[in-house]
C-alpha cells in the first residue's frame, strides 16, 4: 500500500453492506465517512422558553434558493445552515429576542435582520456581491496558488480557536437506493473540540438521536456507515490535514487561481487544485476559498477523484461478497468555518457518496446515494472534563444506527437547533410519524 492511497484510506469511512440471503448474513466494510448512534428518547420541555423563526434565503435576482447560507445571531454562538432547498429553521431563546440575525453567503452582499422586523415563513432576498480585485493584495501570490495554501494552513495557531470549546453540533444522515429514501438518521452531539494549535484528536459526545430504516427498499442490502460524525468532523482541513494535504502529497497536486470572490466586504481567494495527470492513485481535486486579509480558510469544496474504479473501490470497500461489485462513482465534501472575535473555527461539513452495486450475473445494477451533513448550532469556549462523560463518548467506529430509537414526536429535539430538513426527507418523516400514529 503506498502513502497515498493511505492517506485517502484513513480519510473516508467504513460502509457495512450486509447480504442477506436465506439465513446466512455476509458482511463487508468499507472506509468513507458517516454513521449515527440514538439513545433513549427524553420528554419534550413542557414550556417552551424559545421562538422559532423559519425562512428560505434566495438570490435576489435568479429566486433561487441559496444553499449553506450561514444564519448567525448576532453577539452569540447560536446559528444554522440553509439546507439544499434554502430553507432554514431556527430557534432563539426568548430572552435574546431583541438580537440580529447576521446572514451571509460566499459572493453575497451580508444582511443584518432584527428578529423584530422578522416574519415567518418569508422569503429574504440577499444581493450578489460585486467584486473588485485589489491587485496590490493579490500580487505577492500571483502565479504562486502553491504558496497561498502553505501559508494558510501554517497559519493553524495564530488565527483559529485555541481553546478548549464545547460545540453543540446537528448531524443527520440519510441512505437512498436510487432517489427512495431507505434510512434516516438524525442526532445532537457535543463535540469536544482540541485546540487548533495542539494535536490531540476531538471527542463526540452523544445527546440523543432517532433514526428509520425501511429494508424493503433495500431489497437484499443493508447498508451501514461507519464513522458518523467523525467523518463529518475530519473534514475541517486546518485541524485535521493530513487526509488531505500532507507535505509529502503537495508536490502531486496542480494548484492555480480562480476567478476571486467575496464575503463580508472581504475579499476572498478561489485556489482550483487537482491531482497531476501521471499521478494514478486516486487523490482530491476541488476549491479552496482562502480570506484574503487574514489567509484563513472561509470554506472547502473537493472530490475524489474515482475514475480508476478498481483503486477507488478499495479505498471504501474492505470486504464483500464474490458476487457483488460496489464501486464509488461520486465521492463529495464540503467544509465550511466561521468567524467569531478575530478567530474561526469548524462550522459545517456535508459529504455526498454514490455507490453503484453490481451482482454478478444480474442484468441490473443497483445504485445507493449517502449523505451525511453536521452543523455547530452553538458553542462555548470551556475547560471540558472529558473523564465525567467518558461513558457516553462515541467511538470513530461505532455504527450509531445500531443503537437508534425510532422517530418520536415533532418537539423531540426540543431547544437544540437542527438543520431544516429537505422536501424529501420532511415528507419521510412525515410518512415515518402518520405509521407511528396507525401502530
């Protein structure tokens, strides 16, 4: 095995695809990125001591919604995400109800809102950014984009959190075979998350969760990711670089400039990477988009290259049946951070894979879409005593849906904010609690 394929191994996650046939269950992992433990359901809060406010961002000239819009209240940690449908949900204690909602979008001019003026269920329409180049800002990095990206991720200890913090964070993971919705698993963790300047590993925490799967739609796979919010969690470049860019990967990647853009009135650099052409392992290519000001990283999008389909499948595929062949044709991921005081830290993640299934000697093939998406809804900067909630630590292992409750009622988060849901998925859930009703 050489470094490379290492390094990307270590990246992704380990996918369980269960085959059953007749009472003989054959099991297979796979190293990629996902996975979700539930704990017994708590009662609702009785008394809600929080207002919701719900929306859909969009452009103001297309009307098309604008996904990982980022919703921050003002002078606090509390925010949330726009889902893919631009819709977004979220909850504001009442007695911070005469704050401002600070919205912003990468290539979008920021809005402030107070909560006051807000009506739910509006549309709210954000400007395109008109960017100016500042030549004298970009000229020390000018047909060096290498050089820009070494700089930025250098910069680890001196402009993001180097606290101990303690994250709130929403994680939801979803299977479907073809576009059927087929599992669905959501959950709340607090992440201990390790100064960026030190080398220690974050810790997960569970809070609670729920989860549904329909094998039917399954037909004869189960399918089981492993990892869960960990992998969600290793996609924040800065703190974890080394399932991206080591030093002994760089010299494999082509980077260049891309057209620049903005955010917040900063002035924002757009770094295109890419493996080079002889390089025949399986490595990332994507955007980095780099604050112009202080070099930080504002948000990541990149892909694996899966063109070599036998390198490729190894990398997620560990063990399988002889009769089947599962391979990667879609492997996507997307980090996002934020700024609070002059420092940034890890703010959301989403990762996208699509597997197709062949069965030797079937006509047909089978394709399974997974998606695993975690935002920070709220945070603390504290000295976190890991040993007093050790029991209910998660592993980088564990497969959380395992352990999983059903679906409860619509105020089982309670408080916590949580990613609105896509039309897909709100309509699995609807159909999950009318079953729980008839039963």
């Amino acid at each position: 095995m050489n470094r490379y394929f290492f390094v990307t191994y270590k990246h992704l996650i380990s996918l369980n695809i269960n085959v059953m046939k007749t009472k003989s269950i054959h099991v297979f992992k796979m190293f990629c990125i996902l996975c979700i433990c539930l704990i017994a359901h708590t009662n609702a809060q009785n008394d809600e001591t929080f207002k919701e406010l719900q929306g859909i961002i969009i452009d103001e000239n297309t009307k098309k919604p604008l996904v990982f819009t980022d919703i921050v209240l003002n002078e606090t940690n509390i925010s949330t995400v726009t889902n893919t449908d631009g819709e977004f949900l979220l909850k504001i204690p009442n007695a911070l109800l005469n704050g401002v909602l600070s919205i912003t979008h990468l290539g979008y001019e920021k809005l402030n809102l107070k909560i006051s003026n807000f009506k739910n269920h509006s549309k709210i329409r954000l400007t395109p950014a008109i960017t100016t180049l500042n030549e004298v800002s970009i000229i020390r990095y000018k047909d060096d984009a290498r050089s820009l990206v070494l700089e930025t991720l250098s910069r680890k200890s001196t402009i993001y959190n180097n606290n101990n913090t303690l994250m709130t964070a929403f994680y939801r993971e979803t299977i479907k075979k073809r576009r059927k919705n087929a599992s669905l698993s959501e959950a709340v963790f607090k992440i201990h998350k390790q100064p960026y300047n030190n080398q220690r590993n974050d810790n997960i925490e569970l809070i609670k969760a729920r989860k549904n799967t329909d094998y039917s739609k399954l037909d004869t796979l189960a399918l089981k990711l492993q990892g869960g919010p960990f992998s969600n969690l290793y996609t924040d470049i800065i703190k974890y670089p080394e399932f991206i860019f080591t030093e002994n990967d760089l010299p494999y990647y082509d980077f260049s400039f891309g057209q620049s853009t903005q955010i917040n009135k900063s002035l924002v650099y757009v770094v295109n990477f890419k493996q080079k052409e002889n390089t025949n392992t399986p490595m990332y290519f994507g955007k980095l988009y780099i604050d112009a000001n202080t070099l930080a990283l504002t948000s990541a999008v990149y892909s694996l290259n899966v063109s070599n389909k036998e390198l490729s499948s190894r990398m997620y595929i560990r063990k399988k049946p002889r009769k089947v062949d599962v391979y990667p044709t879609n492997a996507m991921y997307r980090v996002n951070y934020r700024t609070r005081d002059g420092r940034w830290h890890y703010s959301y993640s989403n990762i996208s894979l699509t597997f197709k299934v062949n069965w030797k000697g079937k006509l047909f093939n089978s394709v399974y879409s997974l998606n695993s998406e975690m935002a920070i809804t709220d945070w603390e900067i504290k000295d976190t005593k890991i040993a007093k909630v050790r029991s209910q630590l998660i592993r980088p292992t564990t497969i959380l849906s395992e352990k999983a409750s059903g679906f409860s009622d619509p105020k089982f988060w309670g408080e916590y904010n949580i990613i609105e849901p896509e039309k897909s998925i709100e309509n699995a859930i609807r159909k999950i609690q009318k079953q729980l009703k008839r039963t």
